[in-house]
C-alpha cells in the first residue's frame, strides 16, 4: 500500500472484492524515528549513495507512518473496527557490514553495487560509526517497527 499510487483507490478496491463480514490486513513502516534499522544507515546513503526520501505524500516506505494517516485513509475508504498497531521487530547481525549486505538486500542494491572499492570503504566506515549505539556484546541489533492494521467490511 505504501507503494500504491493511487493509495485510497487500492484500498477502495480491496473493500468492494471482500465479502461482507471479511477483514483486510496489511502492514507499512512506522515513522523512521521508531525503526533505527531505516534511519541509523540513511545519513550515509543521503552523503554517499545520493539517497533523497520520497516528499510526504508520495509512495514510499514512511508514507503512512504519521499518526492516524492509516486509519483516517481506511475508515475514508469505508472499513469499520479498523485497528492499528505499532509491531517492533529486531534485527541483528555481526557488522555494520553485514548490515549493509542485509539493506542492500531491500534497497539500493543498485547503488551499492556501483560504488568503488574505495568509497564502499568510506560509507562502510560511515554506517560502521553510526551503529556504535547499537551494538552489546558484539551483535548489531536494530529494530525496525511496522504499523499492523486491520478493518472490518461491515456485514450486511
């Protein structure tokens, strides 16, 4: 849904094809503050990959992370007994650059792979930095928070 165009017509769709009584679910990221696994590598990918986020409003990963977006946008497409909740989920790995390899894995797989030996060194070296906070006893550990949301087409 985050990536919809057309985000409210998508929605509108799901509606009409359930059946009376049926529920949808879904899930989209929660605001970048609350999911470190995002924010702690966009500095260094802002700097050195030319990384700009999409303009509110805009498909992207954080479009409906502001309070009530969701369920102002399901409730506005006609579901009822919406529900959303924000769901934490921990990532860990053994480097900063193993968690390049595991991001690159989701995005900007393209941009990593045009970068020079040398500037793979500077942003490795820059993520690396950035980390420090999170990492205890040897482990990188992120979070990375979603929005679970769920509504209800009324039955007849």
């Amino acid at each position: 849904l985050m990536f919809c165009p057309d985000a409210a017509r998508g929605l509108a769709e799901a509606y009409r094809v359930l059946t009376p009584g049926g529920r949808l679910a879904l899930a989209v990221w929660d605001l970048p503050v609350k999911s470190p696994y995002f924010s702690v590598i966009t500095g260094a990918a802002t700097r050195q990959l030319g990384f700009r986020p999409p303009e509110p409003g805009l498909p992207g990963p954080f479009r409906f992370a502001a309070p009530d977006a969701l369920e102002s946008l399901m409730r506005g497409s006609g579901f009822s007994d919406v529900r959303v909740e924000s769901c934490p989920a921990a990532f860990e790995c053994a480097s900063a650059n193993q968690y390049i390899q595991m991001f690159g894995e989701l995005a900007w797989k393209t941009r990593l792979a045009g970068l020079s030996s040398e500037e793979r060194v500077r942003f490795v070296n820059e993520v690396d930095e950035a980390v420090q906070p999170y990492v205890s006893a040897g482990r990188l550990r992120l979070v990375a928070t979603s929005l679970c949301a769920s509504g209800a087409k009324p039955s007849v």
